[in-house]
C-alpha cells in the first residue's frame, strides 16, 4: 500500500510540474490583457500623430466588451475603460453607453461623472429633459452624496433598533416614543431611496443610447411609409428613452 501510495504521489508531482494539471487563463483575463495592449499601443501611436491609433483603440473597446461579456462582473473600470477605448477611437455613441453603465454601477465616481459629460458634449446634440425626467433626477438628488452602504447600513440598524426597542417593551421597560419613531423613520427611509432608485434605474422604460452614424428616427415603422421625425440623422451618442415596443 505504501509503495502503491509513494508511486501516485510521484506521478501527480510530475505531472504538477510538466504542467498537465496547469490552469488555463481565463477567457476574460486573457481579453482585458489584450485591450490593455492592445490601448496601450494605441495610445504610443497617438503621441506620435500616428492615425491608426483609432484603430488601435478600436481593437481595446473590442477586447474590453468581450472581458465584460465573458466575465459576467459588474465593474464600473472596465466600463470605464471602454469608454475611453471607445472615445478615443472616434466611437462616441459606444462610449456614452460604457459611461452610463459605469455612472449606474459608481454614482460617486467623480472620473466617471466626468468622462460622461465629456462625451454627451461631443455629442453635438442639446439635452432638454421633460418634466418627468426631471422628477426622475429629483428623486436620485442623492446619489453621488450618500454611498448605498451606507443606506443599507442605516435599514439595518433602524430595523434591529425597533424591534429591540418593542423587545424591551414587553419585559416591561417602556421604550421612549421618540427611540421607536426615529428609528423606525430611518429604516424606512433608506429602504426607501433604494427600492426608489432600484425601481428607476431599472424601469422598463430603458434608455437607449444610438450607436451607429446615421440613425434615421421616424414617425412610424416603416421607412417607406413614414417621414423622418427630424430633418438630420440622429446623432452617435444621443439618448432616447424607449416609450414602447412592438414585435421586438
């Protein structure tokens, strides 16, 4: 039994070390490698006015959107880093898209926020939000300010807080009226903004943001029948929002 023992350890410590047990790189790992170069070398040939430089980019925002559909994470950098793979390479519609994904994912991010509103202003196109857009942005006022830790933190403990309090009620010491009203109020409170936020970022009211160049928007669906809504193609980078759909 010990030399039947002593002969598989040996051949597992060999096969350790010719590497038949070695753990191949993962699909996204091996993407973001690529876009990192792939950016890297891009931005080289830019400082030397080098034109393929966009295609270089290009290739990064490429890579990088393969890294987030392989990985499956929620990172607001690599979206980040899309952004600029993108912007870099003339593709303003992608890189607002990758800036807004980021913007959800890290509200408080002042890079994001920024690079966000650099590339609505290369759009070209003037922002007019309705009232009801600006109700929406009432009622996120407070993203960017109060991190949703930090709420959650505060349902917690108002939660716990109450009850503890009811608790101490009923062995007979008698909570004060303002211990249970505060902390029942902070409770609601934070599960409020959050179900609030959850509920708008996530409406079946998408946004959407145009991509291609020379998008034509319509008073109907059909290109034939219907007239163009605007005298222009919509620009790359432009953001609608989806009223409804019909047959996908």
């Amino acid at each position: 039994m010990n030399i039947r023992l002593t002969l598989i350890a040996a051949v597992l410590c060999w096969a350790i070390s010719a590497g038949a047990f070695a753990v191949p790189m993962s699909d996204a790992a091996s993407y973001i490698e690529r876009a990192e170069a792939a950016f890297a070398e891009g931005a080289a040939m830019h400082a030397e006015g080098d034109r393929g430089a966009r295609s270089r980019f290009a290739e990064a925002a490429a890579f990088y959107e393969r890294a987030i559909e392989a990985s499956g994470v929620r990172n607001h950098r690599l979206h980040l880093n899309l952004g600029n793979a993108a912007m870099l390479s003339g593709d303003v519609g992608r890189a607002v898209l990758a800036y807004k994904r980021a913007d959800r994912l890290a509200p408080r991010s002042s890079r994001v926020r920024e690079s966000l509103a650099f590339a609505r202003a290369s759009v070209g196109v003037e922002l007019r939000p309705d009232a009801r857009e600006r109700g929406r942005s009432l009622l996120l006022a407070w993203r960017g300010l109060v991190p949703r830790q930090l709420l959650l933190a505060g349902f917690i403990g108002g939660y716990a807080l109450f009850w503890i309090a009811l608790a101490a009620g009923v062995i007979g010491r008698r909570p004060p009226p303002v211990l249970l009203g505060v902390s029942a109020g902070v409770a609601v409170l934070s599960i409020t903004l959050l179900l609030v936020e959850r509920s708008i970022l996530h409406s079946a009211e998408e946004g959407v943001v145009v991509s291609p160049a020379g998008a034509d928007a319509r008073l109907g669906p059909g290109e034939g029948v219907y007239a163009p809504a605007f005298d222009r193609p919509l620009s790359p980078g432009g953001e609608v929002r989806i009223l409804e759909s019909r047959d996908d």
